[in-house]
C-alpha cells in the first residue's frame, strides 16, 4: 500500500530524517532521503550488485533544473561545506512511497511529478518526470556519479574519464582500471560537458566520526522539453539500455516469448519510509544484510 506524504512547509532536517529504498530483486537498490540529499555514503540511485559480495554506488543522484516564464527552477538537493544548495526541496509538494516512489514539484505555472523506478532483475535504474500541468518547460538533468564500493568514497584523481555515444540517446561511461562500465540513455539532447562536482558532505557519516566527504563525477547535461501531460526519462545501468522498450512501473520482465515476475512468482520489491533516528543505533553493515534479508516481502515498514 503506497504511503503518501504532504511535504509542503516541512523544514530540511525533518525531511532528511526519512528515507525511502527501492530494490531490484538482485542484491542492488536505489535509497536516500525524501529530499533526495544523501546523507550516507551507501544512499544512491543506483546501487549496482556487481559480485555476491560487491555493491558498487554508480549513480549517486541527478541535478535536476526546470526552466519556465523565464525562471529556472532547481529541484534537487545537496550539502556542502556550510551550505545547502540546490534547496530544491523548497519546491516539493508531496512524496508517495511505493514500488515506484513518486515526487510531486510545483510553483505557479508548472505542476511536476517525478518517479524512481528499478528494473526487476536488472542493476539498471529509470527515473522520468512528467509535467501535470503547465503550458510546457524546459528541462535538463545531469547524473553525477560515484562509481565506487559501497563501502569507499570518490575524489577526484587525474584519471580520465571518458564517455562514448552508442547513438545520439545512448551512452557508455568506460571503464578504467578504479571505475566499471556504466550505460545511460534518456530521451533528449545530451551535452557532453564532464566535470567533478567537490565536497559533497555525507552528514550520518560525519556524525558517526567517519569520512564523510565526497567528489562525483559527470559526465555532462540531458536536456529537454516537456509538453503539457507528456513524459521524459533518464535511465543508468550496468548493461547497453533499450529504453524504448521499457515502461516505468510495469514489474514484470520478459523471458523468450514468456512473461513472468522475477522471483517465485512474488515481485522483490521492498519500500522503506523510515525516521532515520531509530536507524542510527544500526550499522551500516547491518542496514544493508537487513534489507536483502526482506527482498521478497513487498512490505513497507
């Protein structure tokens, strides 16, 4: 059953106080808080399960910014040294928890909804944005990545970092002797502009006397335009993406000429809002062996 949250008003520190996952069915998630401001250095995106034992965080999360009546709009969220910036949780109406978690973004002229959605049995994620109301925006987002273990933490190095399209909406990341493989696609205009994003603070680490800061990496921009009801996407995997033949929501995978679920005819789905106050007393280790022990529960707790 999908929990709904009106968000409007809610100051940062109550909204980074809960979290929301999202599983694959595999051993990788998708995690953060409502806001989308990671706080720990496990929260991202796209949590790939590369080895029965290697978690990798590749996508730590986008840089979302709406363009409309001349105005931009920035929707994410992030902290660093001594500052929140973007403060996109300013424009964040309303979160809904489910198989699919789904934001609600609006100001005067543009209603937004955006979805995370994890393909079943696949380290591959999917995030759209459809405009419910406005007469249209302009839109762009760029992915920073962390490309590293779970358990690590990215700085910048001089190691370069390269991108090579497979056509004009499908990309690869390639790989290097510290960094694996990843694909991206999406369906709009992508601008390579790469660049290191600096000091981005992970503040359950810091409180927990951990390393707690971290460079991303991006690879550049994706931009569009959104017309009035109509849908855009991004997606991040590990493997060369078909995103024309994805559907966000739709949980079942197809196999030959046969359709079923992933797992024992039970969708591996878990969804978490939690109050990360009672999580603290966890360790991370710990969090993590947790929620890959209730993969088939469907449940949210």
């Amino acid at each position: 059953m999908n929990q709904a949250l009106c968000v409007q008003g809610w100051e940062l520190d109550a909204l980074v106080e809960r979290e929301w996952v999202a599983v694959n069915g595999i051993g990788g998630y998708a995690c953060s808080t409502i806001p989308g401001l990671n706080t720990r250095k496990s929260h991202g995106l796209l949590v790939a399960q590369m080895a029965p034992d290697r978690q990798m965080v590749l996508l730590s999360r986008v840089e979302e910014s709406l363009w409309c009546g001349g105005r931009r709009f920035a929707l994410d969220c992030n902290e660093y040294p001594g500052a929140i910036y973007p403060q996109g949780y300013r424009h964040l109406r309303e979160f809904i928890d489910g198989a699919c978690p789904r934001w609600i973004y609006e100001e005067e002229g543009w209603r937004l909804e955006k979805r995370v959605w994890l393909v079943q049995g696949s380290n591959t994620v999917v995030i759209s944005y459809k405009l419910l109301e406005g007469e249209g925006i302009d839109f762009e987002v760029r992915p920073l990545m962390s490309l590293r273990s779970v358990d690590e933490l990215t700085y910048q190095y001089n190691g370069r970092l390269r991108v090579e399209d497979r056509d004009e909406r499908h990309h690869r990341v390639v790989a290097t002797s510290k960094t694996p493989e990843v694909f991206f696609a999406h369906d709009g205009n992508f601008v390579a502009c790469p660049d290191w994003y600096l000091n981005q603070i992970y503040r359950r680490e810091q409180e927990r006397g951990c390393a707690g800061l971290e460079d991303l990496w991006t690879p550049g921009a994706v931009r569009f335009h959104v017309a009035a009801g109509r849908q855009v996407r991004f997606a991040c995997s590990t493997d060369p993406i078909d995103l024309r033949k994805m559907k966000v929501g739709v949980q079942r995978r197809v196999v030959g000429n046969r359709e079923r679920t992933p797992v024992g005819g039970k969708l591996r789905v878990r969804r978490i809002v939690r109050d990360v106050k009672v999580e603290n007393s966890v360790n991370e280790r710990g969090a993590r062996l947790e929620r890959d022990a209730a993969l088939g529960s469907g449940q949210t707790i």
